[in-house]
C-alpha cells in the first residue's frame, strides 16, 4: 500500500512538471531592441526628439509596442530589474506614441481631453492602451506601479513627458542589465545641468519635479541631502531652495 501511495505521488508530480512546462508559464521578460533602434536613431544624446521620424516608422514603433501590451511583467518570474526597465521603457514609448498619432503638437498638454478637471481627467489619466489585457494609461504606469511597487525615487530622471522642462529622453532603451547605471547616469546628467537645476553652494533654483515629487527624494533624508548625492556643487545644508519655471513645450 505504501509503495502504491509512493507511485501515484511520483505520477502526479510527473504530470504537473509536464503540464508546467507545455504550457509555457515561466515568462520571460521582451527584448527592448526595436525601442533601443529607435532610440538611438531619433534621440539626441542631449534628449532632443525628432518625432518626425517617429512618424515615420510608426509600423516600427507599434512592433514594440505591441509586444509589450502582450508581455505584462509577470512578479514571480522576473527579476526587479526587469520589470522596472519594462515600465520605465513602456511609459516612454508610449508616451511617444501618443506625440507621433497628434503631430505636429505644441505641448503634450494641448492633448488633453476639452473638459478637463485639473490632476483627474488628464492626457495622462487617458486609458488609450492595454498592457496584459488591461486598459491602462500613462497615470497608472507612473504612479500605481513604478512608484508603488518600487521605492526608487531614480525613476523621475528616466520616464519622460515629451516636454522640454522633463529630464532627457535617453537615447537608449533601458535593459535589466545596466538599468542602475542608466538611472545613475540620468540623476547626475539631469541633477548637474543648469538647463534644469541651477546649484550653487548656498542657493539652488531647482526643477519643480523635486517639488512634485518630494516625498520620494525625503525618505532617507532631506531634499538636500539627496541633491548632494549626485551635485557636483556641495549644497550647504541652510541653503536658499526655489523652483524654477516648467516649460511643456514639445522636447524636439
């Protein structure tokens, strides 16, 4: 009876292996390269865009697009590494999807719906794609996901509003693989340029997304203490902090 009992439980683990592998459940993450082409063709190492180009190779743009609408992140097979790479990669491009459908625009803003009430009925709130089978929209990537499930305040320097105030679009795509030295780069490039911050040691007129964001640089510190963290210029600690003026004009 006991080596019977033995059988069935070898059989049915047997099975389930069997089935586990036929029905393809470990995912994997996509590959970013249809993006990373893209990217290096029609972005700028300053982070300028040239969304005509875009246009252009719209058919390309939908290809990557597409397979990450069919390819959510699954938690339980991918690293973190990959699922933020995934994000940070699916909110930029279809960010410039939505650029690319309505040019030539003037500001990402000029798209938003013609009854809008300010923070809830928003371009950014617009549902106009589906990740996993979920209508999904630029709002819920950035704060339902990226900013709920992973406590890296990096992010705001890599996901990018197609506006000329918004830290550069990198002109690469983001991989699991050099995802902590792309978003290293990105706060100090974005933190160190007068375009966007202006640091001195006892004064700093810095991006209005400090003021946004806030919470998410103070965790672990003061804003700056976090400034200092990547600021080639030491910021005294008394030191004057105001925001300078955010331009929403197209990033082309």
């Amino acid at each position: 009876m006991k080596t019977l009992t033995i059988l069935i439980a070898l059989f049915l683990f047997n099975f389930s292996c069997g089935a586990y592998e036929m029905t393809g459940a470990v995912s994997k993450a996509p590959s970013h390269e249809i993006f990373d082409e893209l990217l290096k063709r029609y972005v700028s190492k300053e982070g300028k865009v040239n969304y005509k180009g875009f246009v252009e190779e719209k058919g390309k743009l939908q290809k990557y697009l597409d397979l990450l609408s069919k390819n959510a992140p699954d938690r339980k097979t991918w690293s973190k590494d990959e699922q933020l790479a995934y994000w940070i990669n699916a909110y930029n491009a279809f960010t410039i999807k939505l650029i690319a459908d309505n040019y030539p625009v003037e500001s990402i803003k000029d798209l938003n719906p013609t009854l809008t009430v300010p923070m809830v009925n928003t371009v950014w709130t617009k549902k106009f794609f589906k990740i996993g089978g979920e209508d999904t929209s630029l709002d819920d990537i950035e704060h339902k996901i990226i900013r709920k499930e992973f406590e890296e305040p990096r992010i705001h320097f890599a996901v990018n509003c197609a506006s000329v105030s918004c830290p550069p679009l990198l002109n690469e795509a983001f991989t699991a693989e050099k995802l902590d030295k792309q978003l290293e780069k990105a706060a100090k490039d974005f933190i160190n340029n007068p375009k966007y911050n202006k640091i001195s040691k006892d004064k700093a007129e810095i991006s209005q997304i400090f003021s946004w964001f806030k919470g998410d640089f103070t965790k672990n510190g003061s804003l700056i203490d976090y400034l200092n963290k990547y600021s080639k210029v030491e910021i005294n600690s008394k030191a004057k902090i105001s925001n300078l003026k955010y331009d929403w004009s197209l990033n082309e």
